[in-house]
C-alpha cells in the first residue's frame, strides 16, 4: 500500500501545525507537531481497513470518483481525508482533508 498527498494536502498539514499552536488550542508547538503526526500516522496506518465512503458532489472540486474516511481525534473533532484509490497499485491519493468544524455540515 502505498499513500501519496497532493500538494493542497502537503500544505494543509504544514499549516495545520501553525494554525493549532497559534490559535492557542496546543500551549506547545511541539504538542501541535504531535497532534498533526498521531493523526497523518493513525491515518496512514488503517485507511485501508476503514469504512470508506463516497465523498458528495461539493468536493468534486478536488478531485473525481473521491472518497472519505473519518478520524475522530476527540469528542468535539472528527478528521476527514479525501482521496481517489488506484487499486493496480494499491495507491491511496489524498486530495483534501478537512475536518467537522470546516465542513461537517456537507457531509
């Protein structure tokens, strides 16, 4: 199985880091760091034994025939990775991630 990010993906994840410390929901950088690994890490580690499920219209923006699969990471947030599957080499490409603050309310 191999996993690939697309450029928006790469960079979402980059700015995710900043964006959890600066806005004061990790005290430390570091704890931002980790919070972003344990999630990339769980992510890499079992999309392909998560229940998938077929992204609606509205993210056809970022890619055709996407799917979805949802990381709850707490109470309050739930993860969700977009990606097209390329089973003749077992490739999962992630397109987009978002999560239920941003656009819970379109899934």
């Amino acid at each position: 199985m191999k996993i690939i990010y697309s450029e928006v993906a790469r960079l979402y994840l980059k700015d995710l880091v900043d964006i959890l410390y600066y806005e004061d929901y990790f005290s430390f950088e570091l704890a931002a760091v980790e919070y972003v690994n344990s999630l990339t890490k769980e992510m890499e580690s079992t999309i392909h034994i998560k229940q998938k499920h077929k992204a609606p219209a509205y993210f056809s923006r970022y890619g055709k025939d996407l799917w979805y699969v949802c990381y709850p990471k707490n109470k309050r947030t739930t993860w969700y990775f977009f990606f097209t599957y390329h089973p003749d080499d077992d490739t999962y490409f992630i397109r987009y991630i978002t999560n239920n603050h941003v656009a819970g309310h379109l899934l």
